[in-house]
C-alpha cells in the first residue's frame, strides 16, 4: 500500500491530507490541521459580554456568524436563568440581514476566489492562467464583494469582526434612509449575480427548477458547470447523502436532518464533539487540531446543499435526484443559495419597522447571571453552535463547533466523515483537491 | 504612464485571516492592481506558490505580515516550514516589511493564550521587542483588523520613497495621531456628559457606562469609516481599543472607573478632565436628554 502526503492549499490556510493508495485509487485519507490558536481558553474568566467581541475573531470570514451563534448563547443563559428575553422583530431581521449579508459575500468569494480559478487550472491541463488581480470577471466580483459587506456594514459598523449585537436585541438604531441606501446597495449586488452569476434575472432563477436550465444560461455558473461535467465531477465527492442544519432559516420550519430527502426534525442536543485522532486526546498518537461534530454518534454534511435539499428547493432536488451529493450539486447548491439570501434579504429591508424598539435590556444583571446556553445559526459554511456556561457573569467554559468539523472529520476506515467517504475511491490528488474545497473548507474556523 | 509595480508577498502566523478579508474590502482595488502585484497571497491562486516564494532567492519589495507569530512549531506552522524558516528568510529579501493587524504588531488575541511563546514581530504587548528584537524596516499598522486603507496608503507612501513618521509603536502618525473618539458622531453628547441609557438608541455617550474606549484608541475610524459607511460608535457599539497593544481588555462592554470616576481621555491631566467634566455635569441640557427625534415638537 503506498501513502502519500499532500498538502491542501487556498482553504483559508492549509490541511494535509495524507492518502492511502490501492490499485491506483484512495483507499483512506487522513485529514490534518497543524495549527492551534485556544481561543475557547481564552475567554474562560472573562465577563460574559467579552464574548461578543472575542468569538468574531475566530475567523475573519465568517466573523457575524460567531457573534450571531455568541449571543444566541448568551441569551440562552438569560432563558436557562428564568428570563426570557423578548427581542423585537426588527432586531431579529437586523441580525438575520447582517447574517444573510455575510454569506452572500461567502458564497461570491468562494466562487470567484476559490472554485472557479481551480477549475480554470483543471481544465488548463494543470497549468494556471492570471486570474485574480488580473482579468476584469475577478474585479467584478471583488466589487460586489466590497458593494455587498457595506449593505451590512450599514448596520453592524463594519465587517470583519463587527459587533452590533447585545443581549435583548441590536445595538444599532437605523434611520429610514439607512435602510433605503442598504436597499439600493443590495440591489446593485442584485444586478452584478443576474449578469454574471445567473445569467438570468434573479426571479427568473428563483422560479427556475431543473438542471438543463442552469446549464443552458450564459453565466459563470454556466462556465463552472461545464468543466465539473466535462471532468467527471458530477459522479465524484459524493457522501453519504446525509445532511443536517440546525441553525433557524426561513426556508424550514424547525432544525431538521434529512438522509436522503427524506427530512426529519433535529435537537441541537443531540450534537457531541469527538476528540478521536487529536493532539488533545493523545499527544503522541493523534495526527491533528481538528475536532469531528457527529450527531447521535454518526456524521452529517452541513453547508447550503444540506439547507436545500431539508428546505426542499426544487432546483436542488433535481441536481440531486441526478448527480446525487457530488460536487456539482455542493457547488450548484452554494451558488444557488446567493439568490435565495438576495431575495430574502430585500424582503426583510422592505418590511423593517425602524420604529421598534433595538434593544431590551435584560432585567437580571449580569454580575448575578448563572446558567447555560446553547446557540445554532447557519453560517456560510454550515450550522455553527456556541455552547457557554457562565457562572455571576463570569465565563467558565466556552465550546465552538464549526461548520467545518462537521465537515471534515476523521473517522476511522470502517466509518469514514463526511470529506473522507467523498475522497475515497477517487483516483488522482487534483480531483481529491477539488472534491475537498467543494465543501468551502475553513481552517482557521477547524482549530479553534 | 504607470511607473514599474511594486510586488508584495503575503504571509500569515496565528490567524483569523481577518485582515486578509478587510485588505479584500478595498474599493479601488483595479487601481491598486496597476501600481503593485501580488505574488504571494495564502488565499488566491497567484502567480507564484509558497514553495516557490520560500525556494526562491528574487528580491522584492513588500513583506507584509499577517498574524501573530511564535518557534513552537507544533502551534503553527505552514507547508512544514516553522515561523523561522519562513519570516527569517523571506525579511532578507523584502525592501520593507508592514505587520497588518493588532497580531502581527503586538501578539494581539492569540498572544493572551500564551505570552511566553507567542509574540508579534516587534513587540510583545505592550514591550519591545517580540519574535524580533529589533528592525529597521518595519511598520505596524495595528488593528483588529486593519483597515484597508491603511494598508494600501502605506505601501503607496513606501513606494514613492515619502518619509512616514511614525509613533512610539512604528505606526504611521497619518493614521494612528487620530483617535476612534475623533468623528464620532455622539461627540456632543461626550461634551455635556450625557449617557447613553442602554443599547439601541441613536442617544447618549458610550464612554461612560458602555466601555467606550474611543478617546485613548489611536486610529481614524470615524474620519474615513469602515465599509466606507460606518463604525462601531455609529451603530452604537462601544469601540473595544482594537489598534492598542492591550487588545482585548477584559470587561469590554463595562466602563472601568476609578472611585466612580472614568480614566481620562489620552493625553488629557485627570485635573483638568474632571474639572471640565464636573463643570459640564452642572448643567442639565434640555436639548440632549430628548430623543433626537421628538415627536412632540
């Protein structure tokens, strides 16, 4: 049997990836994150409030989504206490706008930062061609990337690493013509994803719901598909059909898991955290930082395919009744996404009273405060839970389960995760590459 | 007619990649693109690959730093390459060397886990000397993260052979002679001492019960914005002191005080803060205890 070491690159940093080989195909591949940063130790001791400032920094990509999963906790603690915090629909869609905003701008980068000049590469016999910095698609998409974030930034300051939020609602106070210019901006950013994104208006794209339409367009997309179909990838990277979104989204009812299409619902309290093949389980005989999220003991993929297929788009379920869990549907299925969060967040602009109030504050001081809370949001990447438990407002342990630990596991040969059971069976390390960063893989998120 | 580009390699220690993502935010970034070029980014498929920049002799112009840094290679490390083998050899090569981020520059968050072993480049906190002793050729530019401006205006005055003048943290007066407080548009609130009552209102001072540290934080965030639209202090957020070599304080959302009393702006003597503050106390100003937009008249 032979083995080989191969690095991952361009996924928010690196992961090695160190591959058993038979007859000329991955037989197993271990999945290794070599950097640690404790910032789960670090909060321990602070006041609860710390937290919102110091869990965006976990990572620089999806900053709004940790603060978004911290103050669910936060006030979940309120909720185990004896207080229910009553927060006021337009802090609620000012958060969920903020949310939207960041995944947007995900999904956009991801596409024309991460995927698509890969893809170029694969369909370039391996040899690259200047792509970003250099051709006018890649400083299209920089703008929107730009145009979009300010729409948020509208409300939450700035982004990365905002903070907006606070116990009983929003810190903000947004005047009408704030929400005017983040609907005009929005819009904007509308125009750029119909152009380039969807060849297509975007009602248009949301009505659209099978496959040859998305191919038959005239867009990056387009382009995109046409090189995963040309090089097998609508077979390769497929899982376990098994998908799970624990975070609130208006596009199903409740935390839901699906095997197959078949959707069930889900309790964020049934998620644990292996420490299996890690440093902090054995020093000498674990191989990486990262933790594995399973769910009853067993894996599920999280990310846009898994919010679709359990919100049952039907654009996703046809790319999934014939291409199954592959890339091209975790690919398709990102994408897609960009106009359902477009369209949602239009929707909550038009209809954000500014008259309500932004922020209860709590009736039980903080110093007083002992409990424990849980928060789930669905981030870019997947659902993302913050677990806390506070004692008279002092932090005294703090739990981060990304999206990309559920993702990105180590199982064992026998039970393979998510990423290991899409790599096995592939039979060269540039498809196995593609396979891995369809996932949207974050690694500084992985180790936190 | 453009002059010749100037060519930057990006590399990053213990990280978010926060400040990558805000150097992506920057607006004129085709313009940026024809005056400097990229060659090594962690994040983007660029001309060249790490094993490239790393087994390469070629000099150039830019180093810029992203992350704190530490010789423990079993915390962090990059295509197997220590922070030794990568920041020793690539300095040699670089014309000038800029450490984006409170990270880079102090230690910053990822420092609090371990202050021993985990520093910035040229400062451990608030003390000199960090991964380095010393250099001649670095700025800081501080933050969490840095603004994209920042980066891009230093690396155009670097470029162009303009002197920088610097503080006592090697960070560019330009930016870092500016403090949050200045531009903040609840100044006149500062002024009459009238507090903000809680979260959520467009009212009221953050400075003295909601741990604003706008008045001791060096940087021009409400003069050129974040996003290009706002700042903490506009979406009535305290500032967390994100550009200071104590980044992240503890109790962020508290105004520490001393006898009941809050620290005096930087600079500024407790004698002659207090004595202001206790004048501007006296007097109760109708006009900002209302909301600013009242209805009843």
């Amino acid at each position: 049997m032979k083995i080989t070491k191969e690095i991952v690159e361009r996924i928010e940093g690196e992961a090695v990836l160190e591959l058993e080989w038979e007859k000329n195909k991955i037989n197993f591949a271990k999945i290794k994150f070599f950097n640690y940063r404790g910032l789960e130790q670090i909060m321990v001791s602070r006041p609860l409030y710390d937290a919102l400032v110091i869990t965006p920094r976990v990572c620089g990509i999806c900053s709004s989504a940790h603060a978004n999963a911290s103050i669910l906790a936060i006030e979940d603690c309120y909720t185990s206490f004896g207080e229910n915090l009553n927060i006021s629909a337009k802090a609620k869609a000012i958060r969920e706008i903020v949310l939207n905003i960041e995944k947007i701008h995900n999904h956009i980068k991801w596409y024309y930062f991460t995927i698509l000049p890969e893809l170029k590469k694969i369909d370039n016999n391996g040899k690259k061609t200047a792509y970003a910095f250099a051709q006018k698609e890649w400083f299209e998409a920089q703008k929107a990337i730009v145009t979009i974030l300010k729409a948020g930034s509208i409300f939450s300051g700035q982004w990365p690493h905002a903070s907006f939020l606070m116990a009983g609602g929003v810190t903000c106070d947004p005047l009408r013509s704030d929400v005017t210019q983040a609907q005009n901006i929005v819009d904007e950013v509308i125009d750029f994803c119909e152009e380039h994104i969807f060849g297509m208006s975007l009602s248009e794209f949301l009505g659209i719901d099978s496959s040859i339409q998305i191919m038959g367009s005239n867009s990056s997309l387009s382009d995109g598909m046409d090189i995963l179909m040309r090089h097998g990838f609508d077979s390769i990277g497929r899982s376990f059909d098994k998908f799970i979104a624990l975070g609130e989204s208006y596009m199903y009812d409740e935390a839901s898991k699906a095997v197959k299409t078949t959707v069930v619902k889900a309790d964020v309290k049934f998620v644990s955290e292996s420490l299996e093949h890690t440093f902090f389980e054995s020093k000498a005989n674990g191989y990486t930082y990262s933790k594995s999220a399973m769910y009853k003991k067993n894996y599920f993929e999280v990310g846009p395919m898994a919010r679709l297929i359990i919100g049952k788009d039907p654009l996703i379920r046809d790319f999934h009744r014939r291409f199954k869990d592959s890339v091209v549907t975790r690919v398709v299925s990102r994408v897609a996404e960009i106009a359902h969060l477009l369209n949602r967040t239009q929707y909550l602009l038009r209809h954000l009273d500014i008259s309500q109030v932004s922020c209860k504050k709590p009736k039980i001081h903080l110093k007083v405060l002992s409990g424990e809370g849980v928060g789930a949001v669905e981030g870019a990447r997947g659902s993302l839970i913050h677990r806390v438990r506070v004692k008279e407002g002092i932090i005294k342990e703090y739990d981060i389960i990304t999206p990309t630990v559920w993702n990105l596991g180590n199982g064992s040969q026998e039970n393979p995760s998510i990423a290991q059971e899409a790599i096995i069976g592939i039979d060269s390390i540039s498809k196995a590459d593609i396979v891995f960063k369809s996932f949207d893989v974050c690694s500084v998120c992985t180790t936190q | 007619m453009r002059r010749k580009k100037s060519s930057i390699v990006w590399i990053q220690g213990i990280t978010c990649n926060g400040d990558s993502h805000s150097f992506y935010n920057y607006e004129s970034m085709k313009s940026f693109s024809k005056d400097f070029e990229m060659l090594y980014h962690p994040l983007l498929l660029l001309k060249k690959s790490f094993q490239e920049i790393i087994e390469g002799e070629d000099a150039f112009d830019f180093l810029i730093i992203e992350g704190a840094l530490s010789k423990d290679k079993s915390i962090i490390e990059r295509f197997g390459y220590g922070m030794e083998d990568i920041v020793d050899a690539l300095s040699k090569r670089a014309k000038h060397i800029i450490c984006a981020g409170s990270c880079a520059c102090y230690g910053g968050v990822f420092r609090l886990r371990d202050e021993k072993s985990i520093f910035g480049l040229l400062f451990s906190g608030k003390q000199k000397g960090g991964y380095w002793k010393d250099s001649s050729n670095v700025i800081n530019l501080s933050g969490c993260p840095v603004h994209p401006s920042w980066i891009v205006d230093t690396l155009y005055a670097l470029k162009e052979n303009k002197k920088v003048i610097t503080d006592e943290f090697l960070r560019p007066k330009e930016i870092y002679a500016y403090l949050a407080h200045h531009g903040c548009i609840r100044n006149e609130y500062f002024e009459w001492k009238v507090d903000c009552k809680g979260f959520g209102h467009k009212e009221g001072c953050l400075f003295y019960e909601q741990g604003c540290l706008g008045p001791m934080t060096h940087a021009n965030c409400n003069k050129i914005l974040w996003n290009n639209v706002s700042s903490k202090t506009r979406v009535g957020s305290p500032c967390v002191g994100c550009t200071e070599f104590d980044f992240p304080r503890k109790s962020l959302y508290e105004t520490q005080t001393n006898m009941s009393l809050p620290q005096a702006p930087v600079g500024i003597s407790k004698r002659a803060y207090y004595a202001l503050a206790g004048v501007a106390k006296g007097f109760k100003i109708e006009r900002l205890e209302k909301r600013l937009m009242d209805e009843d008249n």
